[in-house]
C-alpha cells in the first residue's frame, strides 16, 4: 500500500484513509528512534567502560581482601584522625576554590553579558580562552606555577629585582597556593556554566518592573536572584565536585604529604608495607564516590527545582 501511495501521489494517499497514513507515520518515527539509539550506542560504551566499570570495581574492591572475600576491615583507617584530616582539609580546599571561582566567573559572565556584542570579538576571544583554560590543570598547571613565581620562577625573580622582596617558596605547597592554582581553572570554568543562565535574563523585565514602580535592588532580589540563584547554586556545586577530585596538580606539589584524600589514596596505593592499604585506597575511593554523588544529586535537585519554577 505504501508503494502505491508514492506512485499514484497525495490522491492514492488520501484515498487510502487516516490508517495508511497513520502506518507510514508510525514507521518513520520507529527508524527515528532506531537512528537515535544507534548513534548514541557509542556513547553508552564510552560510559560504561570508563565511568560505570571502574566504579562498580572500586565499590566491589571496598568490601574485598586480598583474596577476593568479604570484608569490612579496609574500612578500620576510614574514621582515623589523619583520614578525617585528609577529607576536612580536600573539603576546605574545594569549598574555597569554589566560592572563588563562582563569584569571580560570576561577576565576569555578567559583565561580558552587558558590556560586550553577543556574537562580539571580545566575548568569543574570552569564551575560547575560558574553554581551554577550564581544561588547562595536572601537572601541566602545577609546573606553569613553578616556572612563573616558584623559588626560581621568572615572576619570583621580577619581583625581587625591582622591588627587593623574595617570594616565600614554600608559598605554592601551602594550602593558600593550593586554592589560587585551583581558581586558575575554576574561574574559566564557571564562565562557561554560567554565562548562559546570564544570557537568559531579559532586558524587558528590568523594563517592566521599572514601569511599575521597582527600583534596581527590588529586580535584584525579586527578579534576577531568583532566576539566577538555582544556576548559581547549581555551578557552585559542580565547581566544588570538580576541585574535590582534582587529583594530578596538587600531586605535583605535595609529592610527600597526603594532606588531600585524592594524594591519600596515591598513598596507600604505592604502599609496600602493608597489603592491607590496596584495599584501604578503594575505600577512600568509594568515600570519594559518595561524597561526589551527594554533591550531584543537589545540583539535580537545584536545577529540577529551577525547571519546575519556570
């Protein structure tokens, strides 16, 4: 039936009735979703090989000994002093890049929002800029920092010869030069988020609630913090999951000090001593997970509660 409706044309199709039509309907958005299902195959496999399998080995792992049985003794350390230390210091360290981050690459996307042309040079150079630099981290972001303003650095040797002043080399393996390495790939980080929340504010609200009488703190408070705060929230947290599982940059720093739970598990994975320290580095692993998981889900949570109030 379907040949002779594309032989004979619109009348053949409209002679054949709402069911041929209905048919022929029904079959195009099958080969749709089949087309959809094919080209995010791909995907899937890339998730599930590198994301959902190394997961599912840790959290296996965090209940396995050494031969392969059930255990809850990789867990004894979890709840030791230096543990704690470890994941309050990451913690600390994650929530200070994190509000850096947010309120600096905040400030800039609204900046860039109403001082620079949508499709303008500026805001597509900082756009470009921002989207290499939010990638730009692990060693290769520790050792820029040593070569401008570590004990040697070009920076470090500037300053003294104009100003007399010497750098403190121990300043970039503190936990201060810890957290502004970390906002050089926070801030870019949150432009890309957040501009977009930014872009979506309109200028007519700020128009109408002028001509009804509002001034600029009431559509601050009663119209753009509104729709902006669930983003702003919601960027905030995956600004602080990103810093908390940063992993290679403070390793360039602190070869020697587990002083964050990511350098813990490095720890206790190069340990030769103790056997029992494989399965302790699963562990903190899967504490990781979770931590990780808990900071997603509120960020769901956030964003679904922003969909649901627009």
């Amino acid at each position: 039936m379907t040949a002779a409706i594309a032989q004979n044309g619109p009348a053949a199709a409209k002679a054949a009735g709402p069911s041929a039509s209905s048919a022929s309907s029904s079959l195009a958005k099958h080969r749709q979703e089949l087309g959809t299902i094919a080209v995010s195959l791909p995907f899937f496999a890339y998730t599930a090989c590198f994301l959902l399998a190394p997961t599912v080995i840790v959290i296996v792992g965090a209940f396995q000994d050494r031969s392969g049985a059930f255990t809850l003794a990789n867990f004894n350390n979890l709840f030791a002093p230096n543990t704690i230390a470890a994941f309050i210091t990451s913690i600390l360290v994650s929530i200070a890049s994190s509000v850096i981050g947010a309120v600096v690459g905040g400030l800039a996307s609204y900046a860039l929002v109403i001082g620079a042309k949508p499709n303008g040079l500026l805001r597509r150079m900082v756009s470009a800029i921002s989207s290499v630099l939010a990638q730009f981290g692990g060693v290769m972001l520790a050792f820029a920092f040593i070569a401008t303003i570590g004990i040697n650095g070009i920076g470090t040797m500037l300053i003294k010869t104009l100003t007399g002043y010497t750098v403190n080399p121990n300043w970039l393996s503190s936990l201060p030069g810890l957290i502004t390495i970390y906002c050089y790939f926070q801030i870019p980080l949150m432009i890309i988020i957040f501009l977009p929340a930014v872009d979506s504010i309109r200028p007519q609200w700020r128009e109408a609630c002028e001509s009804l009488g509002g001034n600029t703190f009431q559509y601050w408070t009663r119209v753009a913090l509104p729709i902006l705060a669930p983003r702003f929230i919601s960027a905030f947290l995956l600004l602080f999951a990103s810093a908390f599982s940063a992993y290679a940059t403070a390793a360039a720093l602190f070869s020697q000090r587990s002083i964050l739970v990511p350098l813990m598990i490095q720890g206790a994975m190069r340990n030769e001593m103790d056997a029992n320290q494989q399965g302790f580095a699963q562990v903190l692993a899967f504490a990781m997970i979770v931590v990780v998981a808990i900071v997603m889900l509120l960020s769901h949570a956030v964003e679904k509660r922003a969909g649901r109030w627009q």
